[in-house]
C-alpha cells in the first residue's frame, strides 16, 4: 500500500451559497436549493437541539462562573452551536477529534467531565482528561497546530488498517498559519481520513476575515490541494451535521481528506477579557442573533409537532443539572500538589528535576502558610 | 478501536548485536533497519528519505526493504512532519523523522517546543510522544548557508526533551536503538561531519554505555575537556599534542546534552580540578554556558581555575571558505588552557 494517491482527480470549487437545509426563520429549505440532500431525520434534529440547548446552558453558566473569576479565562463558543455540535453528532465515538481552546462545548458533548475539561481555563492543570479514554485531544492554543496532528493521527490509523476518521476544528484566523496550509497538502497527498471543520466566526480576536484573506472563501482553498470543499451555513444544526457526516463516512471508507467551512458569528467576545465594542457594532451582534442556530432548529421541530412540552421541560431539566454540576465542579477547591510539577516531565525521572522538587518541598515545609501570605 | 502508545518498548535492550558498522552513516542506518525489523510500530517519514535514502544516504535502502508505508518521502514542510508525526505517535507508532540539515528545523520549531516536549507533561503522562527527530548538525562539511548550524541550546533549554548526540559508530547504533525505544521524544544531533568517518569500528564484545551517560573517552589528570558531537574528535587530538607540552588531558564526551550527566563529570572534574567546554555552537547563551555554570555550581571547592568555553565565535556561521576561522581548533584550545595560571 502506498499512501499517495496519485489519480489527481480534479476537484470543483465550492457553491458560493452556503448549504443549508433549515432556513434562519426555521422553515426547510426548499427540494430544490438542497442539492440532492434530505434533511436529517426528526430524531437527529432532536438530538441536535437537545445538545446545543444544554450545551449553551453549560456555555453561559462557564461564562458567568469566569466573570466571578471562578476560571482565569474562557472563550465561548455562544452562537456556533451549529458547528460544534452538528460536527461532533456526526462523529462516531471510535471518531478522534482534534479540537481547539474555542471548542469545549464539542469537547463537553463528546463526555468529557466539565472537572477535567475546565481544568485548563481553571488553572490547575494545562488538560484534566485522558484524551485515549474520550478519543479527543488536549484543545490547542497554538492556532492550527492540531490540525497537522489530527492528519497524522488519522495517517496513522490509515496505515494501521483501522477504519476510524479525525475532525478537527480550525478558526478563520488560524487559517493564515503556515499550518493550515501543510495540513491541508500533507492531507491531501496522503489521503488522510481528516474532515477540517472550519469555523468561520468571522473575527480573529478583533481582525475581521477581510484582513485575513482576499479569497472569496475560504473553502475555496480546499481545490488547490486536491480535496473536495464545502462552504456551509454553519448555524444550520442539520446541514452541518448532514456535510460532515458524509465527510466522515468518505474519510473512514478510504476517500480521504474534506474541507468544510462553516459560516457563523461569535456571540461573546473573544474572552472575558476582550472589547467587542473596539471593533464591531451590536447591530452586527444583533443581526446574527437573529440567525440564532437553537431557535431556527426549534421553530422547524415545532412546525413538524416534533417538540412538545414534555420534550422541553427534559431538556430544561438536564440543562440545569449540567450548569449545576459545572457550578459545583467550579465551586469546589482544585486539587493542586506542586510535588505532581515535575512528574510528568520526562517517562523517567531525572536526578535534577527531582532536586529541583526536594527543593520546592523544602521551601514549603520551611514557610506552611507561604502560599496564603503570598495571596 | 484506537490502539494506545505503548508504554512497553518493542525494540531490543540488547544492542550489542549489531551489524558491524563501519561508517556513522551505515551504524545509523543500522540501528532503523533493526528497530524497524523489530518492531511493526516504527516508520520513518521526511524529505528525500524514500528511494533517495536521504541526502546523506542515511535511509539508504529502507524503502526498498520495508515498503512505503514504514518508510517514505513526505511533502517539503517541517512543521508538517513534526506535526503529524505527533498525531502519529498518538496513535501509537514510533516515528522516526529527519529534519534535511539543522537549520531546516526551524520552520518545525513551534511544534517541538510547543507540543513534542509538552504532551506528556500536559496530559499528566498519558499522551507519550516516542519521536525520534534526527537532526544532521554542525559544520565541517564547507557547507552553504543554513547548513552548519549547530542548534543544541534551543531544544536543551525547552524541558521535555531529550538530546542526545553520538561522536561515533558505536555510539550511533546504541544511541538511536535507545533513542527509537525511548517513550519520550528524542533530538538525535548526528554531526554531519562524521557520517563518512570509516575509522570507528563499532565494539561489540562490551555492551553498550547507556544514551544518558557521558563516556570518559581518554584518561588524563591535569585538565577535563568536555566534548560532545564534533568536538570529540577535535578534543583527543588537542590531548595528543598536549602530551607533548607534558599536559595530561582527560576527555569526555557527554554524549546526551540534555539530561547531563553531572556525576561522570563531576567526578573527572573533581580529579583534574580544570576544565574547559568545547562547541562549535556561538557562546553567548550556548550549552557551555550551562555547562560552565552547574559545574561550578557543584564543583566549585575542587576548582583551580575558571571554567573555560572554547566555542564559535559570537556571529553567525560563516560562509563555507570562512568556516576554518570559527570553529574551534586544537590550537587554539591550547592556547585557551595556556591562559590559566598554571602553578599550584
């Protein structure tokens, strides 16, 4: 086996309309506009619309705990529900995902416990879970780096006969690293079972996406390495579900790489400590509100009577007992052993770092209350 | 399901039978085809790495023996092969990569020092990363621009790695079967001006010294030099005209830079009670540096004279008819020993 394809098939650019399947008024797009595809069936649309109402419970609740300095920072994800959950429902848990700082409602809806996932934005530990247990990765923070990992996470599986498939997640910003674009090749050339998912929220902290790139879109990019590409309305819960499963579904069966860019907006501001007001107006914030991706899937389920208020008040209720248990999990004192510094380091333990640990556990036993009188 | 990183290593303990190599290049080259005969996790990815063999010939023939999905060429981008060999580590191979000549590693900074070194620390040692990233260093090879650079300081400063550099065929084998097996990332500096050394002869009677021990490579009693990579050579032959002077020398070579072995040094050091540093590296804020500092740090009481660097000079690396003029020399670290006083 080799891992080039080397056919060249060519590839089409992108419809420039993005795919939607469910209208921002939340009516289904007409036969017609939805290029062959069927909406998803009622009990996927359910599925979707109960993670991304609880997902968004669980957003806000970590919002409101940072802005009580409960977590040093945390960046939303309120408003791209869409993307984040239309990519991970369509993922199998064998599926890996690589994801990003901006994706721990994704991380969240793949069974990560909010402790462990939180655990970074805390501050007691730089990633509280096991990755293997929950096959997703530790979020990056260096922009694009994690979707060369991902391509050779699933190069890996490729060579190793294993019919899995890797999502990751890349922001429009991080679409201008140098390692979007060796993502994208290595990808390409060898047929890595990877679906890019990126998420075009429309600012880079502040940068709006004109000065990031001239392209029409950024989907457009995905001829120029030989890979199909898909420009998405990304807060259309059922056509982002729809796009990447069929990705998903082309990676695992052997026909490798996709590119999917899925357009939405950014509700909060970058972080807690960003001023939205310095580089865009609330009518803009406004006007995507009214493209909210929870209610467009609410008013279609409810023309369809696929919504009623026992479905609501269950929704409700696991919305609340998952902002509950994040409140409780923030609430609660991290577990923190500075002795735990230096185990981790290295698969041995080095002479000198153990020093450097007998040392710090000299220093504290010298002054008990030096972390107190510090504070 | 997604296999995991194995934490029992596959590879061989036993190093000692090798093929016996003749060049650095044929150990190297030894030491993969036995880890990748031995152990179906392990594939080797680069530019030029495939039927080319490297542009040193170091891959020479894999390809053709093991297939290209355990050995083949990748697209020309740095970044792109540390990155996915990242991802392919987390799945659980053991990727061995090359970087063409060090300077060309630098595109792939970021992803070392950002995740290669930090993974295992990040995920509290359930995500181990076993890379190999092989790196031909240093000069004197008259070597155009960015092809001399000896870049030890950058990966010895960012904790997480291992570096690890060999001055001989010996060495080489049992270093990169070491450095293969290891579960965490390895630098593997191979000093580009040896490849082609035919006078090593590995010794396969003794077993080999392990990767994190320096090796006292000639006994002496007046001064310690501290040589690693391509200074070895350069120290033993400023030992052999120093027996003319009636100086005794001792050389080390220390043969993983990072961790350090402080106690075979400490203890030559303690003996002689002199000691210099050797690189080809700039100074300012090289591995002497470091070097200099924790072994007087330790060692202090047993010195009669400052630690002394005997390095690059502090500007970048010459050009190839230049090169003659920075690195150091056996003259010249004599006349930088004749700068102490010498009676006691």
């Amino acid at each position: 086996m080799s891992l080039t394809d080397e056919s060249r098939a060519p590839v089409e650019l992108p419809d420039p309309e993005p795919f939607s399947l469910i209208s921002a008024s939340g009516k289904a797009v007409p036969a017609k506009a939805r290029r062959g595809y069927n909406l998803p069936d009622l009990d996927i649309l359910q599925k979707l619309y109960r993670r991304m109402v609880v997902a968004r419970r669980w957003d806000t609740q970590v919002t409101a705990l940072t802005r009580q300095g409960r977590l040093s920072t945390y960046p939303s994800a309120r408003g791209q529900e869409a993307s984040e959950i239309g990519t991970v429902t369509a993922m199998r848990e064998t599926d890996w995902l690589f994801p990003t700082y901006r994706d721990s409602i994704a991380v969240w809806t793949r069974g990560v416990p909010t402790a462990e996932l939180l655990s970074g934005f805390r501050g007691d530990w730089h990633c509280g879970w096991d990755p293997k247990m929950h096959r997703t990765a530790p979020q990056t923070t260096p922009l694009a780096t994690q979707a060369l990992h991902a391509v050779g996470f699933g190069t890996a599986a490729k060579l190793s006969k294993d019919p899995i498939a890797v999502a990751t997640f890349i922001g429009d910003g991080a679409t201008s690293e140098g390692d979007t674009h060796e993502a994208f090749n290595f990808a390409g050339v060898w047929q890595s079972p990877t679906v890019f998912v990126i998420q075009n929220n429309q600012f880079a902290i502040s940068v709006p996406i004109a000065k990031q790139t001239r392209a029409r879109l950024l989907a457009d990019r995905a001829v120029g390495y030989g890979i199909p590409g898909y420009f998405v309305d990304g807060n259309d819960a059922a056509a982002v579900y729809t796009i990447v499963s069929e990705a998903l579904d082309r990676a695992r069966t052997g026909g490798g790489p996709t590119i999917i860019e899925c357009l939405t907006y950014r509700i909060e501001p970058h972080t807690n400590s960003d001023d939205p007001s310095r580089y865009r107006g609330s009518a803009d914030v406004e006007a995507w509100k009214a493209k909210d991706p929870i209610e467009r899937l609410e008013r279609y389920l409810d023309s369809k009577g696929a919504i009623d208020e026992a479905l609501k008040e269950s929704i409700a209720i696991e919305s609340e007992e998952a902002a509950t248990a994040m409140r409780e999990a923030m609430n609660a004192e991290p577990a923190l052993d500075p002795m735990e510094l230096f185990e981790h380091v290295y698969s041995s333990r080095r002479p000198a770092l153990l020093e450097q640990r007998d040392a710090l556990a000299a220093e504290l036993a010298d002054s008990p209350n030096a972390e107190e009188a510090s504070e | 399901m997604a296999k995991t990183t194995s934490q029992d290593s596959q590879a061989t303990k036993s190093t000692t039978q090798a093929v016996k190599p003749v060049t650095m290049a044929a150990a190297l080259n030894s030491a993969m085809r036995d880890a990748l005969t031995e152990d179906p996790t392990v594939v080797i990815f680069g530019e030029d790495v495939g039927p080319l063999g490297g542009v040193f010939r170091i891959t020479d023939g894999l390809t053709r023996d093991f297939g290209e999905e355990r050995v083949w060429d990748s697209p020309l981008a740095e970044s792109g092969i540390i990155g996915t060999a990242i991802g392919m580590a987390m799945y659980g191979l053991r990727p061995i990569v090359e970087m063409q000549f060090d300077a060309f590693s630098y595109p792939a900074f970021e992803q070392i020092v950002s995740h290669v070194a930090k993974m295992r620390n990040r995920t509290r040692g359930r995500v181990s990363l076993p890379i190999v990233i092989r790196i031909p260093t240093s000069g004197g090879i008259g070597g155009v621009e960015h092809h001399s650079d000896s870049s030890e300081a950058y990966w010895t400063h960012t904790p997480g790695l291992t570096v690890v550099t060999p001055s001989n065929p010996t060495d080489a084998y049992s270093m990169l079967r070491e450095a293969i097996a290891s579960d965490d990332p390895v630098i593997f500096l191979e000093p580009k001006s040896h490849y082609w050394m035919k006078e090593g002869v590995a010794d396969q009677s003794r077993p080999a010294l392990p990767m994190n021990k320096a090796a006292v490579v000639r006994e002496g009693t007046d001064v310690t030099l501290l040589s690693y990579g391509p200074t070895v050579a350069v120290a033993l032959k400023t030992a052999k005209l120093a027996e003319e002077e009636d100086l005794s020398v001792e050389v080390i070579d220390l043969r993983s830079l990072s961790p350090f072995d402080d106690e075979t040094v400490g203890a030559s050091v303690r003996k002689t009670s002199r000691a210099a540093v050797i690189h080809e590296a700039a100074q300012f804020g090289g591995y002497g540096a470091e070097v200099a500092a924790r072994v007087t740090e330790r060692e202090f009481y047993h010195l009669a004279a400052p630690i002394l660097r005997i390095t690059g000079a502090d500007i970048p690396f010459p050009a190839p008819l230049l090169e003659k003029y920075y690195l150091p020399t056996p003259e010249r670290i004599l006349n930088a020993l004749s700068t102490w006083e010498w009676e006691v």
